[in-house]
C-alpha cells in the first residue's frame, strides 16, 4: 500500500527503535559505530531490523545516520545498508526509509550539498521515503526536498528536529519556527521532533504547536527512551517500556501521525507501544489545546540603547578583569571612568584564552555598585548551551541589558591537554539563540552587539559575516582598534553596508614595546610602522602624549562612520582614558 494511502486511513504508522544505542548494548559494541557494520558484520544488522519488525513496528530506517563524509566508503555503507533493511521488511511488508542524519556543518560542502549527495545513492538503490532526523537546524533542507522531489515526484519526505525540553536546538534555533518553516516547504510530507527529549518533555511540546499549520502533512514525533544516565563506562536509558507506550498514545491523541522510538528505545518499546497504539485514530489537527503564552517583550531601562537610538554619540570603555580575586582596584577603576564620562563599561571575557574573573559576574557588580551600564563579553568556547542560558538569566535578572557576543580567542596550545574548548556554536548562532530567549523565559530582551575587524586582510567576509549577525538579531558592533588608512577605509564601507550602531575601536599605545608588541602577538591589530616608529625613543610621559593625540585623532577620524567610540584601556591606565574622553567630550 502507498504510505499516503496508509497514512490516509487515520491510522498512526510506527517506525522502529534506535538502532545506534541497541547496537552499542549488545557484547562488545559498546564503543564501535554501527554503520561501518553494514559491510563487516551484516547479520547482525539484520538481526536488529527483524527485532524492531517481529515488535510490531510497520517502517524501518536504514542504518545509515551517520556515514562519515569520505563519499566512496559512504557510498558502500548506504548501498549495503539498503540492501539490509529491504531484505528485513520485505516479508512483514513494511516500508523502509532512507535515514539521514545531520550534515557536517564546516566541510568542504554545504548541507545542501552533502545531503544531494547521500540522497542521489538511496535513489539509486530504489528507496523513495527519506527521513532527515536529530536536525539542529534546518541548513540544506530546501535543497535536499527540491532535489527528491525533482527526481522521484512520488518521494516522501519526513524532516525532524531535535529540541530540548525548552524547546530549543543545540544551535540555540527554536523548534517550533523550524517546525513552521519546514512545514512550509513544498517538498515536504511529514515533519516532527526526535532526540534529545524524553516523551514527556515532547508531548508537553507539540501541544504547544498550532498544528494547523501542517496543511495536510504529517506530524512526526520519535522521542528518547527518557534521559540516559552512566553505569561504568556505558551510557544507558532506564525508560520503562511501558511507561514510553503509554506516552506515544497520547502524542497519536494530540496529532501526531507518524510515531517511534529514538536513543534508548528497544524492541521492547517498539512492542510495548504497538500495543498501546492498537484501535487508536490520527487526531485531527487543531490549534494547541493550551494556548501558548508569549512573554510580552518590555523595553526595560537601558541608557546606553536609549542614548544610541536618540542618535547620541556614546562611549564604551574597556577595562580587563582581574586575574586574582583583588577587585578593588577594578572597581576604582569602573568609577574614575564613570565619573569622566563613560556610558558603558565593557567586560572581556578571558581574553587570550587565560583565566580571569568572570566579566557576567563583574558586569552585575558594576551595575549593583555603581549605576553604570556594563556590557559584558561573552564567548562560544567555554559554555555548553545550557550553561550560556542560565548566565544570560542571571545577567537578566541583575538588569544587565547589554552584552557583546564573540566567538572566543582558542586556549593557548600549551593549556590545551587541561583545558578543553567547548565551541558547541559560534558568535553568529549565540547571537541568534540570545535574540530568541524572549519566548525562552526572558522578558526584557538584549540589546546585542557583534564583534567587527576592520583591519582584517579580506574585509568583505568580514561584512559578509556581521550581515548574518544582523539578520541573527546583533543590533550593533564594536570594532577592532583602528590605526591604519585601511582600517578607516574598511570603517566606512562597514557604515555603508551594515544597518546596526557601529562603536570605533580606539586603542592609545603606550610605548614602542607597545606597539611592537600589538602588531606581533595580538590578532586583529594592525598598527601602521611609521606609527610605530614615532614612539621609539620616548619616555612614558611624552609616549602618553603621542597616545593622546593619535588617539583623539582617529577617534575624530571615524566619527562620521561610527555612533560612538570603543576606548580600550592598556594596562589600566584609567587616568589616560580620561584625557582622552576629555578631548572627545
């Protein structure tokens, strides 16, 4: 029977189990990755594929979520995996789908790409339902449905993301406007959620969805055994079979169409639910049953957003924290700043990589202490996604409005054995996932700010780059310092180009030693040589005021491309910072 006709009846169609997990927790698998075993141990594939069948369950995916990106030894593991799977349904008259997983998100290809290509190999063996699963965002999904249906116009598409139990991705990308946007898509039957939830979590989730925007597709929903927890040196799901059956009966009851089991489920919870869905009708598709509620976004109080958007010109001053405990000093430091006229105190956060005081902490002491408004750094490379939410809630909640978003200078090579980078996203997803967090427990919204280097060798990326911090939700940018006639230059295309406030970098070099040592060991500067060779020779007070005057003179420079300056303190020299705005001023 075609899948449409069979989907038609109102009856729930169900797809297996994992196959990753099972596999893993059979004897001595417990670290190899099964789809290599599509070649070198295909009996024992087959084995699995007939445990999920004999349960109940009426689709199977071939077992190929993750092929690697070498295309000829993809290409091997797919042929056989289909080989495997159609062998396995043929005589309980299943239907068997081709299984995707995400594509690599830095190689060589794009998604769209990557995905054609695994694609173009399950057509050729003959296989016309697709399922693209465990999906952080949807990248190459346009591409990957204009391409199957081009070439099978019968093809069935089913595409499912993978959300939290706030409902987000990993990639910070909400589930319900990827739902939406997929739904939309021509090329596209059936779209749901798998993964990372347990059925709980997703049944509390899709009764939040206006399923009405399905338009007569098909909703998906294949969650997790529950959450896993670690025995020894094995990751295990405790979810209770029946517990999960009775779990799926009620996601049928809210809509979904098409049902099964991710990471955990076994034969067991495929049989356990085959036997709960038994009897049950697809419920129509209705608007959520509890009417989503949306935080109304408030302006909140944000001088620095209100001075900016009065088209004011501003000042933010840099002032790097502490590497010890002894804050006293830093905090003498915010209040001479204040009191010479700084709008904002801006945070780095570890610069170089190196341990320092946590700038979100020290932005909530600025802000309790002395009234200023702080505008902390924040990095992808030393917090997972869950560890970044709970920090912005925390900066909320102290009323920290602004924050600066970057991706983070990598730790030195030789902290890297002890010290792990995290990197689970860089600076144009987090701005993304920030701008979001009003539907995600945030009331008063960000005023976000992007990082831009101006004396970057291929300027255009740059822009290309701040563009799609732009369209994420960045409403603004703090430069690089700028020193040369090609930063400059590279300013003023930047306000040509971009719609966001633009800050102008300025940093006062102090000393030859100085300067020599900004133009080798810190990336993004540029300092010009004949700049470099006007303070050879002098002592600290003539080199302050050499770093006074360039300074108000670049400063002046970029004023007619920038709506504010971006002062960066060297060596808390507070007292020269102050000279410097005295002149802005």
């Amino acid at each position: 029977m075609n899948i449409r006709e069979y989907l038609a009846q109102d009856r729930p169609l169900l797809f297996d189990g994992a196959m990753g997990t099972y596999f893993a927790s059979r004897p001595g698998r417990i670290e190899a990755r099964c789809e290599p075993e599509n070649v070198n141990h295909p009996e024992e594939i087959a084995a699995i594929h007939r445990a999920y069948l004999e349960a109940g369950c009426r689709a199977i995916r071939t077992n190929t979520f993750d092929v690697g990106t070498d295309g000829e030894a993809a290409g091997r593991i797919i042929r056989a995996g289909c080989r495997l799977a159609l062998a396995a349904a043929r005589p309980f008259g299943a239907y068997v789908f081709a299984d995707l997983g995400p594509a690599p998100q830095e190689g060589a290809q794009s998604p769209g790409e990557c995905y054609r290509q695994q694609a173009e190999v399950f057509l050729d063996q003959g296989l016309t339902h697709f399922v693209v699963e465990t999906l952080s965002s949807d990248e190459g999904i346009p591409e990957l449905a204009r391409y199957i249906k081009e070439r099978c116009p019968e093809a069935f598409l089913l595409v499912s993301f993978a959300v939290g139990a706030d409902g987000m991705t990993r990639e910070g990308l909400p589930g319900r406007a990827l739902f939406e946007r997929a739904a939309a898509l021509d090329g596209v039957d059936a779209v749901g959620f798998n993964c990372v939830s347990g059925p709980h979590h997703l049944l509390e989730f899709v009764r939040g969805l206006d399923l009405s925007v399905l338009n007569g597709k098909f909703l998906s929903v294949m969650p997790n055994a529950g959450y896993p927890t670690v025995l020894g040196r094995r990751v295990v799901y405790q979810g209770q079979a029946d517990y999960f059956a009775a779990q799926m009966a009620d996601i049928v009851r809210t809509g979904a169409a098409i049902v099964g089991g991710c990471c955990g489920t076994t034969p067991r919870h495929i049989a356990a639910t085959a036997g709960a869905l038994e009897g049950l009708s697809i419920a129509p598709a209705v608007l959520p049953a509890q009417p989503r509620v949306r935080m109304e976004k408030q302006p909140g109080r944000n001088r620095l957003r209100d001075k900016l958007e009065a088209g004011k010109r501003v000042i933010a001053v840099e002032l790097d924290p502490p590497a010890d405990d002894q804050v006293d000093g830093f905090m003498e430091g915010v209040r001479a700043l204040r009191d010479a006229g700084a709008d904002a105190i801006t945070v780095s956060d570890c610069p170089v990589g190196r341990p320092r005081a946590d700038s979100s902490l020290l932005a909530c002491k600025i802000r309790r202490e002395t009234g200023m408004e702080p505008l902390p750094h924040m990095t992808c490379r030393d917090r997972n996604l869950n560890a970044t939410k709970a920090l912005l809630l925390g900066l909320s909640m102290e009323g920290v409005r602004n924050v600066l978003l970057v991706t983070g200078d990598p730790v030195p090579t030789e902290d890297r054995d002890e010290v792990k980078s995290v990197f689970n996203f860089n600076s144009r997803k987090l701005i993304r996932y920030v701008s979001g967090l009003t539907d995600h427990g945030l009331s008063v919204p960000f005023q976000i700010f992007g990082a831009l280097n101006v004396n970057a060798v291929n300027f255009q990326k740059q822009l290309e780059l701040a563009l799609e911090k732009e369209e994420a939700g960045a409403a603004g940018f703090l430069t690089q310092p700028v020193h040369s006639p090609r930063a400059l230059e590279n300013l003023a295309l930047a306000r040509q180009t971009l719609k966001g406030k633009i800050l102008g970098g300025v940093f006062p070099i102090v000393s030859h030693r100085n300067a020599l040592f900004l133009n080798n060991e810190v990336a993004g500067v540029s300092v010009p040589e004949e700049i470099v060779r006007r303070y050879e020779g002098l002592g600290r007070e003539a080199a302050e005021e050499l770093a006074v005057e360039l300074s108000v003179k670049t400063a002046r420079d970029m004023e007619s491309y920038t709506d504010g300056w971006y002062l960066m303190t060297p060596f808390r020299r507070v007292e020269l910072i102050a000279r410097i705005m005295k002149e802005l001023r």
